[in-house]
C-alpha cells in the first residue's frame, strides 16, 4: 500500500461554474428543431432535459438552502414520504407542466439559477451535513458530496443533449476527473454487497486520469488515491471510453466491452455487472 493516500473531500464549485457555462452556451446555439430532439430519456425531448436540469435547480435551492419542505416527496395521502417513485412522478410532472417556457426563458432562468447554486455551494460550509446522497451514503452527507453529485448530474444531462443533437461530448479534463472522483468515492458504499475477506483489494484505473484502490479493512471499504500493484482485481477504462462511460452513454454490454477486468474474474465481473446497473443507459 505504499504510496496511496485517502481521499478527502472534492471541491466542485470551480467545475459547477464552468459545466455551467458550457451548458448555457450549448443551449444558446441549438436550433429550434434541436430543442425538439428525441433524447436518450425516452420521454423527454432535448427542451424537456433542460426544463428537468431547472426543475433540479429549483428544488435544491428551495430545500437546501432555503430549508422549505420538499413537495416532491408528498404522497398520495398527503404525507411527507420519501421515494423514487414519488421523485420520478415529481420529475414528469414538472417538465410536462413547465413546456410552455420559451427556449430563451429557460437559457436566462438555467443562467439565473447556475449562479444561484454556486452561491449556495460556495457559502455552505462543505462539512455541514445535509440530504442524504443515495450512492454514497444512507445518513446526512456532507454538502462537498451533495454538490458533487449536482455536478455530475449536470454534466451527464448535458452530454445527453450533446449526443441527441450531433455536438461534441462536454470532454475538459478537469470536469471528468471530477465526475470521476465523485464516482469513486461510491465505492465504499457500493462494495458493501461483496462478501470478501478484509484484504481485498481492487484497483481501478481510468487511463491519463487517475488511479485509486478500494480496500477491504475491518469489515469496511476504504478509497485511496494511487495505484497497488497487488490488488486482487484490476479494472481499467480507456481515455475514449470514460466521458461515454461515466455520463451513462453506454449500454450495459458496452459497460463489459470498455471495462478490462484483471485478476481474480469472479469479483471483477461482479463489480463491472454493478457498473452495468448502475451507469448502463437509462430512460431517465
């Protein structure tokens, strides 16, 4: 284990500015066919994801930074009820109702309220812990993790659109690493269904990006930055195949494709199945 150190907290607010700004960008230069794009989202359009990235946008100020109570997890009976169902239900209605904005409504109000979220994520203590984020942790997260996942979700929905209209993937280094680091800081959390013996331990490399290793110490998964040359499992993902990869653009069978697994075959093809569900193309 020499040379790898744990990680520590990521710090995004750099990268929420500039995947911002692209953003806008991007959309400001779209034709008006562009903006009605079929999308990898089935139901949404290439309007229809931006809507979603502001309705995102709008919720986390209300709920975070202005503490209201989040309306997206009222059920049926009228009780605060957290779940996905209610938050997808949430989702759809809010794009099907909020259709009539105009494109550059929605350029001005996605410009409006970038600045508004790097405010709050600039002024928020980043070790406050806040909502829980579901693939890092089960309990109140720290506000550097729930920034982080913004980002990332920013960054996938952005190259969504890029893909659905032609245009080149979103590919700075520096917002993939960070999208990257985010990712891999769910390591721990996700690995917690492998049934292994302390000393496990798997290396993963994203090739001119970055190495970290995961292991298995006193009955827990530990991240560290660096390579061990004597991880059990190795996996490692091409430069072409990361933006792709980790902005969901692959199927699962991609996901096996660009994921070279080295080492003990059994745990690896298990953690590349666990890509497969969780960063496999979705409909939403």
């Amino acid at each position: 284990m020499n040379g790898l150190k744990g990680v520590g907290a990521l710090e995004v607010t750099g990268a929420l500015e500039q995947e911002r700004a692209a953003f806008v960008t991007l959309l400001e230069q779209l034709s008006a066919d562009e903006w009605a794009s079929s999308t990898e989202c089935p139901a949404w359009t290439v309007k229809g994801i931006a809507l979603h990235v502001l309705g995102d946008d709008l919720s986390l100020l209300s709920r975070q930074r202005d503490q209201a109570q989040p309306a997206v997890f009222r059920n049926d009976a009228g009780e605060w009820a957290g779940s996905y169902r209610s938050l997808d239900e949430f989702n759809e209605h809010w794009v099907s109702t909020a259709e009539f904005f105009s494109h550059e409504l929605i350029v001005e109000l996605l410009r409006e309220t970038g600045a508004w979220t790097l405010e709050w994520y600039t002024a928020v203590d980043p070790d406050a812990l806040g909502e829980a984020v579901w693939f890092y942790s089960e309990d109140p997260t720290p506000y550097w993790m729930i920034a982080a996942r913004e980002h990332w979700e920013r960054w996938i929905h952005q190259n969504q659109i890029r893909r659905a209209t032609g245009r080149p993937l979103l590919d700075e280094e520096g917002l993939l690493k960070t999208v990257i680091g985010t990712v891999m800081r769910a390591f721990p959390h996700a690995f917690r269904a492998l049934r292994v013996d302390d000393g496990m331990t798997v290396g993963v490399s994203v090739a001119e990006l970055g190495d970290w290793t995961v292991q298995r110490e006193h009955g827990a998964w530990r991240l560290y930055e660096g390579a061990d040359a004597g991880a059990n499992v190795g996996l490692s993902v091409p430069r072409e195949s990361a933006v792709p990869l980790f902005s969901r653009g692959l199927t699962a069978d991609e996901i096996t494709h660009a994921v070279t697994v080295q080492g003990d075959s059994n745990i690896g093809g298990l953690i590349v199945g666990g890509f497969g569900a969780a960063l496999a193309r979705t409909s939403g």
